[in-house]
C-alpha cells in the first residue's frame, strides 16, 4: 500500500514539474509573442465589427460562415484570443518566480566574511595585482577607499589576519529591471483586458440643433441602442475646406461643437475635432465623420381628384402615404439621373403586393403617372440637414495602460543604461605585500573595464612596480 501511494506521488510530482516546465519555457513566449502578433495582423486586414451585409458582399456567404464561426469579426473580444493572453501572463509569472530569487539573493547578498579569497578570484573577470613594497598597509587603505568612494561608492571593511578587504558596489537595484519589464507587460495586459471587459465602443449620429441621449452598439450582426446618464447636443457643426484651385473640394478639418447636458442644465460646452475628443462620466466622443440628411417633399393627387397634397419623409424612414393605406420610403437620392435632372428613387409598400421600387423626377411632375396606379407620386424638392458622426468608446483600463506602459519604459532604461557592478581590493597585511583588485559588472562591461582601469591606474601611481596584468 505504501508502494502504491510513493508511485502516486511521484506521477503527481512529475506531472506538476513537466506543468511548471512548460509554462516557464522561453520557447512558450516566443510563440506566444509570433501568434498574438500574427492575430493583430489577421484583425487589421479583416474589418473588426461591421455589418453582416458588408461582410457578404465582401466575402460571400461561404468565407463569412467560415469566419464567423471562428469570431475573426470581432476577435479581440473572443474567448480564444483571451486565452492566448492569458497564457502569456501565466508564462511571465512562471518566469518571474523562477528568477526573482535569484537576483533577490544577488542584491541582498551578504559579504563574505573571509574577504577576497583566492577562490573567488577564480571567477571574476577582472582582476589586477600590483606590489606595493614602500607603502604601509594603512596608508594604502586610505588611498584606495577614497577613489573607491568616488567610483563606487562606500566601500564595506573585511579585516582578516593576513589582510583587509575593501568591498564596493553600485546599481545592485539595476538587476530588477527585468522583472520590473515583466510586471509592466502583465499590467498592460490586466488593463487590456479590463477594457475588453468592461468596455465598449459604440456610435451616435447627430443633427445639427438636436439632441440624444443613448448611443448605438454593434453586436455582431445588430445595432443595440444603449441610454445614456445625459444628454448630448450638437449645437453647430462647420466643414473647413483646403484653399485649392482645383474643383473637387478636399476637407480640412470638421468640427462639431457639443454641449453636455445633464438633468435639463448645461454642465460642459466643448469643440470637438478629430483626435480632440470630448471626455465626459467615462465616456470619449471622437469626431468620426460627418455627412447630410435629406428630408425629402413628395406630393400626391389622386385620380379622381384636382387637389394636390404635399407629405414629407425623411432620409432612411418608412411614412404612411396620406388618404391610404400604402407605405412609402425613399431609398436613394440622385442629382443627375440619365440626364433628367434630380431624383429619387422611392419604394412603395401596399397591401398583399410586392414591394415595387421605381424613380420619381423633380423636372417631371407626371412621371410617374405610367405605373397606372389610383394615385399619381412627385418629387417636389428636399432639405438637406447637416449631421456630425461620433464614435463613443468607454475603456476603464486605457489608465492601467498608461501605467503599465510608463513602468516598462523605467524598466527598459533600469535594464540598458545601468549595471551591477562589484569592485574587491585586498590589500595584504605583511610589508612589501601585494594588492589585489577584482571587479565584475553584469552588463556594460565597456564602461566597467574603463572605470575599473582608471581605479588601478591610481593604485599603481602609488607603487613602483611596473605594470602586470594577469
């Protein structure tokens, strides 16, 4: 029975430790890093959250179901590629803990009480010895701790019988600027993913004068209106245009001036531009586009009658024809139809028919008396509105962002411009001794060799010996 449960234990053992290997594994981020980098561009050559109209028409309906069914219309939001994010913050903890002890034990590490030992210099890089047979071991030791303060900083005192050993070192903190890079990347991912989350990105078209108070969302292949705590006006909306001499106009700049209000009073007035946008309760209005609304005049006479009615409908809705039961909606307005001058082409919705979409001519009042119908339609003008298109988005992790992107600047500058650098100078006891300096730097060991250089220089002015290096 006991064998039993030490081969369980063993299996258990041995799963958790191929489970921490795989995790750890620097293989694992670099794929990790090529996939999500592959997805972002497979997200920027796919359109992300349009309509399932534009989708068909661009990828026909067999491609569509093929992408739909693997969410790449709206895969930042999916459930694989959040899990691809989460493998990776798993991997960086898994690395983090692996080495944070390491180079905790590096930073706090505690002096060896024998000094400099002849084992030690064994492995350091950097080691000098000079014979200094006129100098007492005092006088060198105040000469050395001096330029050590100046290079290195306070050097720590190891006396021993035979010898004092001056330990100095400076940037011991700049070993922690991997791990602080590592908390930044797994910061910008908290933050995206709380954005993903808790966020969303929605649109509102505006009439110049009107006011709304909820905005539209896209879910998948439907708009969801979304009430909003306030109320949003646009009070004016002006286009600037480019001093050409050309015909064709090309757009400057468009400005939408918004009011906020809330609960019936006016709380804030702001110009928006694009990437000026207006911020209020959470909520970021960017300038999108802009673009006209046309509220079109139709009249009407019936057959049988010599009066004439007039009824309005507006661009993109459905309006009762007056004295019937039938519908009307203006699909499409047209300055130049075949050379006939300003149209519309209109459909028609009666009872038990098929809808039948035909042209109505401003400059051909009887136009339309050809469809035989009891009554006779006319385009008698129109009034174009000016709209301002916002983009509305709510990211409460964009601050956790922020950060996360502001530490790993600290820790890329922490990593490349500084280095851990440990200076040793044993100087021997019994007249006539050596001194023996030793030094390492784990990065920018130019820098180090130079400065460790100019600090041997200066012992050796003091010394009559001439210059060995080993």
């Amino acid at each position: 029975m006991k064998e039993t449960k030490g081969a369980v234990n063993v299996r258990e053992d041995g799963f958790l430790t191929l489970f921490y290997d795989f995790f750890r594994s620097l293989k694992l981020t670099i794929t990790l890093l090529i996939l999500l980098a592959s997805l972002s561009i497979v997200g920027t050559l796919i359109t992300q959250n349009a309509t399932r109209a534009e989708y068909l028409q661009r990828y026909g309906i067999g491609l569509y179901e093929v992408l739909n069914f693997f969410n790449l219309f709206d895969m930042y939001h999916s459930w694989w590629f959040s899990a691809i994010l989460l493998l990776l913050v798993i991997n960086l903890i898994t690395c983090s803990v692996q080495r944070l002890p390491g180079i905790w034990r590096q930073i706090f590490r505690e002096s060896d009480s024998e000094g400099l030992v002849d084992s030690t210099l064994k492995i350091l890089p950097y080691v000098e010895k000079i014979r200094d047979p006129k100098s007492e071991c005092s006088e060198s030791e105040g000469v050395i701790r001096s330029n050590l303060k100046i290079w290195f900083g306070d050097p720590e005192r190891i006396e021993t019988e035979s010898s004092i050993t001056l330990y100095s070192e400076k940037g011991k903190f700049s070993r922690l600027g991997v791990p602080i890079t590592h908390l930044s990347i797994l910061i910008i991912l908290t933050g995206g993913i709380v954005g993903s989350v808790y966020g969303f990105k929605g649109r509102v078209e505006i009439l110049k004068g009107e006011t709304v108070d909820r905005i539209l969302l896209r879910a998948r292949d439907e708009e969801i209106p979304k009430p909003l705590d306030f109320s949003v006006r646009c009070d004016d909306f002006k286009v600037t245009y480019y001093d050409l001499p050309a015909k064709e106009k090309h757009v400057k700049e468009y400005t939408s001036f918004l009011s906020i209000l809330k609960n019936g009073k006016e709380v804030l007035k702001k110009a928006v531009q694009v990437n000026h946008p207006l911020h209020y309760e959470g909520l970021a209005f960017y300038q999108a586009n802009y673009g006209t609304i046309h509220d079109f005049t139709l009249g009407v006479q019936w057959r049988n009658k010599k009066q004439k009615a007039t009824f309005k409908v507006p661009e993109g809705a459905t309006v009762p024809v007056p004295n019937s039961n039938d519908l009307i909606r203006v699909l499409q307005y047209a300055p130049q139809v075949h050379n006939f001058g300003e149209g519309v082409q209109v459909v028609l919705f009666e009872p038990n028919q098929e809808p039948r979409p035909f042209w109505l001519l401003k400059a051909f009042p009887k136009f339309d008396e050809q469809r035989k119908d009891d009554f006779i339609l006319s385009f008698e003008g129109d009034s174009p509105r000016e709209y301002t298109g916002l983009s509305v988005t709510k990211d409460p992790g964009v601050w956790v962002v922020w950060i996360g992107c502001g530490l790993m600047i600290f820790g890329l500058i922490v990593s490349f411009f500084f280095s851990h650098q440990r200076v040793w100078v044993r100087i021997s006891k019994s007249p006539g001794g050596e001194i023996v300096l030793a030094g390492s730097a784990n990065k920018n060991r130019v820098g180090f060799e130079k400065t460790f250089g100019e600090l041997v220089e200066e012992v050796r002015k003091r010394s009559s010996e001439p210059r060995a290096r080993r």
